[in-house]
C-alpha cells in the first residue's frame, strides 16, 4: 500500500492550517456562507439538511488498520459513532460541526488521510478493482497505476477548473469490478504475448440526468503514454466542454455531441503533438510507486485447508457465508473476506466506529494489515488465510457483519436520499430497508440467486440506479415521494442501462412491486439463468405486465 512521504504530510498539514484560520473567519462571522462555500467545498465539507457533510478520500478504496482506526475514531469522536461509504469508495460523515472541521482534517492527515478534491470541478478521488492485487484474473495491479493517476492529478493546475467534476476508474482483471464504463474516463489494462502492457481506454461515460455508456476511443494506448493520453483527453475537455449550463457540462455531453470519432480524433490530435516527455511518468517513479504495492507477507500455504473444510461440512450458517463472501485468491491457501455492511434492515453502506474497529483488528491479524472499500458499498478483507476464514466469520457474525447476501437481493446500493441530502426527492434508505426485509430468508436469496438492486434519491444517481439489475429513481410528484423502476441494467462487462418499467410508484408500493418482479423471473427463468439473463430473453413485457396489472 502506498504511504504518504514527509511532502504529502507537509503539504495537508499546511492546508489545514489554511482552513482553520477561513473556518474561524466565518464563525466570526466574517465572511458570508456563499463566500464561504467555495472554501469548505475545496476540502469536502458540504452543507446538507440537517448539518455539515465530511466526504473523507479513500484512493482506489485502499485502507490499512492504521487508517481505518482512525476513520473509526473520527467517527466517534466528532459524529454520531458511525459513518457511510458511497459508491466512490468514499467514507461520508453526515453530522459535523463547523467548529470540528479542521481538527477532523487534522488528525486525518495524521493518519494520511484527506478530503482534497472530493468536491470541485476537478479530478475526483480515484476508484479501482477492490480485488487488486488478489485475483487470478488480473494482468497488472490496478492500484499502480491509480496512485500515478492519483499523483499526477491531485492540484493539477490545468484540471483545477474544469467544466465539472471529473472521474476515473481503473481494472486490471478480465472481470469489470469497478464499474469502468459509467465513469468519464474508464481504463482497463492488457498484456500482449510479448508481455507488454497496455490500456483501453473509454470516455464519455456518467449516469445522472442523460445518461451514457462510455465508449472507446482507444483501444490499446502503451501503458507508459497513460499521462500523457489522459492529459490530452482532459484539454479537449477542458477547451470544448460546456460552461454555461451545469446540466451539460460533464464529458459524457460532449462525446456525444461529438460523436466518439470525432472526439477520437481530437484526443488523438492533442495527444500527438504534445510533449509526452514532460507529462508521461519516469520509469524511475512507476517503479517507486509499484514498489509499494509489491506483495509481502504470504506464506507457503496447501491450496486446501482442512480447517476451512471441515468447519463448512460443520457450520451450515459458515458453509453459506463462504458460497456467497468468500472468493478465492490468487496465492495458495488465501481467499478475499467480503464484510456485508447490508445486515437486513440497516442502513446500506454504513458502519459504525465500533465496527470500522473491529475490521481494522481483523485486517491487522488476519489480513495483511489491508482493507477494501468496493463500490457496492462493502469492505473487503484481502488476504486471509484459509485456515482462519472460521474465525474471521465469527468474529464479523458477532459485530453484524457477515450477512451472507454479497451480490444477492439485499446486498442493495442506496445513497443516503432525503433522509440527509439537499439535493434528494425521496428517501431511499427506508426504501431499500423494506426491500431487504421482504427477501430476508436466507434460503429464499439463495433461490432468486444474483439480483443488484440500486436506489438513488435523485436524478443526480449516486446510487447508480441507471445500471441496477433493478434501479430505482426517487422522484418528486407535488411534494409527495414516488420512485420509478428500471429493469435491465448492469455495471458489469456487458453494461447497459434499465429500461423504465412504467409509471412512477408510491413508497408503500415499491416493496410489492419487486416481489412481484421476482416472482415473473422465478417463473420465467430457464436453467438456472441470472435474472438478468431471463429479463434480456423475455424482454420487458411480463415484467411490466406484473406491476401494472391493476393500472389499466
């Protein structure tokens, strides 16, 4: 894992500083919150409904003990005791008081931690496969090549101002873990019978109010170009994107606009007359940085444990928590823990200080001293050995932290919605709360199998709606909360986007309404095909039939 060197640590504990004195300013009353907005938001303090968020960077989703104590820690300390990770492996704090702000910032950077740029029209904190480095399936480590990125962007003064927020995703596995086509830029690495590597490399993807797909613009850049080509992807941007309307301002308007093509060929053109030298990195440095992240600690281990085994034969409550949040690993003896933050009936993606404790101990001992924040809004313990996955399980069982449902029905994405966000419609906790309960019979889950349900409070998708399995939209209909389904949708290798089910439904309707779509897949399904599978053969039409039967 990379560690801040003293530079980092000097440079946020100057910017601190920075900010406490601004945060005394406007306590004073000394300056206005309009022209305070534009300081806090640098450092990731927004203003939701009720009081001050804290969104606390957490690069390519990667933690040690050290750093989750210490989210851990401000949690309890300056927030209620819990905190929520977001779809942008982010950690958010929903109840902070201005006065607390600096120290919070201070006893992050502490720790190597920071909120620089997870707010702005900038490049945003920068997401990766959560397996990185774990699984057979992977060319090159992700988490390299998103701390070059991460390196090179972070107070970039050409991308300090851009037309809108701007954010990047990176897989090196020939399974998509990170959702790389819904983000502005998505890269996804190879490596040729020679051994060399390379990117593809996609543009113009988002979700939101017009939502795209990204596209393609090259389909093998070499590896050692990636700054440069990013650089020439964002003045393109930078120089055609859209400043005087919000809503049509973020790259994926552009490309369209374009076409993929034309905007091919400006990156292109940018990219060929620039000075690759002065932005591409050194040899010497990816070295540094790769470096980092050189496997250490594992042991010579059989590929089979007879502890791990026996105790599946053993514990039938253990033998479904490994079905469905144990993954095997790429060295021998090991397998990748995933931690549910979706117990049923718990708010999706939160944990409390107490837990985020508990992990940080589990990952010390048993873990490599690694965490993982995925997209889906659970953690993952990386590296544990077979042998004491038994008492991992325990221990996560004995916090609430081992629900057997990852990529089941109640392992449900959900942004915190009107319960906290200005922005928001409609709820979507409670929504996806009534989901989780309806389908809490372990046994049923297993039966409706893989099932990605995501709910958003607004059209702004922080909950990735667009490309839920099901989706579901909170929607605003005369200051009444009503929530529009999508069908269809995925993040995955073969992305798409949901296709609207029909008219928009009230609260207490949305619960039924996905019982009722699973009973049409249950129905329908053949051979034991993926929801997913059945609802592209059959199409929308049996699905829309069950919802709406008594609307006509």
């Amino acid at each position: 894992m990379y560690r801040y060197d003293p530079i980092d640590q000097e440079m946020l504990a100057d910017r601190v500083a920075e900010f406490r004195a601004q945060c005394d300013r406007r306590l004073a009353g000394e300056i206005t919150e309009d022209q305070f907005k534009p300081i806090r938001l640098m450092n990731g303090l927004y203003l939701q409904l009720h009081a001050y968020m804290l969104r606390i960077a957490i690069p390519y989703g990667a933690l040690s003990s050290h750093k989750l104590r210490a989210l851990a820690h401000v949690a309890r300390t300056y927030d209620r005791g819990y905190g929520h990770f977001t779809t942008r492996t982010n950690l958010q704090l929903h109840w902070i008081k201005l006065k607390d702000a600096p120290d919070i910032l201070d006893v992050l950077a502490d720790a190597g931690l920071h909120a620089v740029q997870t707010s702005g029209n900038c490049i945003r904190n920068l997401t990766a496969d959560p397996h990185a480095g774990a699984t057979a399936d992977e060319v090159d480590d992700p988490r390299v090549w998103a701390e070059a990125i991460r390196q090179w962007s972070t107070f970039h003064p050409e991308f300090s101002f851009l037309p809108r927020k701007f954010k990047i995703a990176v897989t090196g596995a020939a399974k998509d873990r990170a959702a790389i086509r819904v983000y502005d830029i998505g890269l996804r690495l190879h490596r040729d019978d020679a051994g060399e590597l390379s990117f593809e490399v996609l543009a113009g993807g988002g979700l939101g109010r017009t939502p795209y797909l990204g596209l393609t613009i090259r389909e093998r850049l070499p590896a050692r170009h990636l700054l440069s080509y990013l650089q020439a992807i964002l003045r393109v941007y930078n120089r055609h994107g859209r400043r005087d309307n919000s809503n049509k301002a973020r790259i994926k308007i552009l490309v369209a606009a374009l076409g993929r093509d034309e905007f091919a060929r400006q990156v292109e053109e940018e990219w060929t007359r620039s000075d690759k030298s002065a932005a591409d990195l050194p040899d010497t440095e990816l070295a540094r940085i790769r470096a980092a992240f050189a496997p250490t600690g594992f042991e010579t281990l059989p590929p089979v444990s007879r502890v791990f085994d026996t105790a599946k034969l053993e514990d039938r409550a253990f033998a479904r928590f490994v079905r469905h949040n144990v993954t095997p690993h790429k060295q021998p003896g090991y397998a990748l823990v995933d931690v549910s933050l979706k117990a049923i009936g718990e708010t999706p993606g939160d944990c409390s200080s107490d837990q985020m404790d508990l992990v940080a101990n589990l990952a010390e001992r048993y873990s490599l001293d690694e965490v993982r924040v995925a997209y889906e809004q659970n953690l993952i313990l990386p590296h544990v050995k077979l042998d004491d996955v038994p008492a991992v399980y325990a221990a996560l069982a004995g916090a609430g932290l081992a629900t057997p449902n990852i990529g089941l029905i109640s392992d449900i994405i959900a942004c915190p919605g009107l319960d906290y966000c200005a922005l928001a419609n409609a709820r979507a906790i409670p929504i996806a709360q009534d989901i989780a309960r309806k389908f809490e019979n372990p046994d049923l889950a297993e039966q409706i199998g893989e099932l990605k349900i995501k709910i958003s409070g607004c059209i702004n998708a922080c909950g990735h709606h667009h490309v839920g399995h099901i989706g579901i939209l909170g929607v605003d209909k005369k200051g009444e909360e009503f929530y529009q389904l999508t069908v269809g949708g995925s993040a995955d290798d073969e992305a798409a986007l949901g296709q609207s089910l029909g008219p928009s439904l009230p609260a207490e309707r949305v619960a039924p309404a996905i019982d009722q779509l699973v009973e049409v897949y249950l129905r329908e399904r053949v051979d034991g095909e993926r929801f997913l599978d059945t609802f592209r053969r059959t199409g929308l039409t049996p699905f829309k039939e069950a919802v709406y039967v008594d609307v006509h």
